[in-house]
C-alpha cells in the first residue's frame, strides 16, 4: 500500500472505504449547530442526522 502523505488523501481512504460499503457520505456539520437554539454544542455528531431519524427522506 502507498504511503499516506496528505491529510486529503487520507480523508479520500476513509470515505472510499465507507462508500464501497454502500454508506452514504454527507456533507460534514459545525459543532455548533445552525438554526437551532435548543442546541448549544454537537457532542456525538448525531445532530446532524436529526432529520432523518425524525422521519425526513435520507439523502
């Protein structure tokens, strides 16, 4: 296997992985959330996918 030599290269690795096992990659989020003020700080990264567990289509 090739050396890892950038930061991007290793993020491609990653994501290639995931989606060469059917995973779906989505765009990444803030730890603080926009237009959301119940929220003051993402702690597990589930935030983002609250939509999708309540029920909206998934992308």
């Amino acid at each position: 296997m090739k050396q890892v030599k950038t930061r991007q290269e290793l993020i491609k690795l990653y994501l290639d992985f995931y989606k060469s096992k059917n995973h779906k990659v989505i765009p990444s989020a803030s730890l603080i959330p926009e237009n959301d003020p119940t929220v003051l700080f993402t702690t597990a990264g589930m935030h983002p996918l609250v939509p999708y567990i309540l029920g909206q289509k998934h992308p």
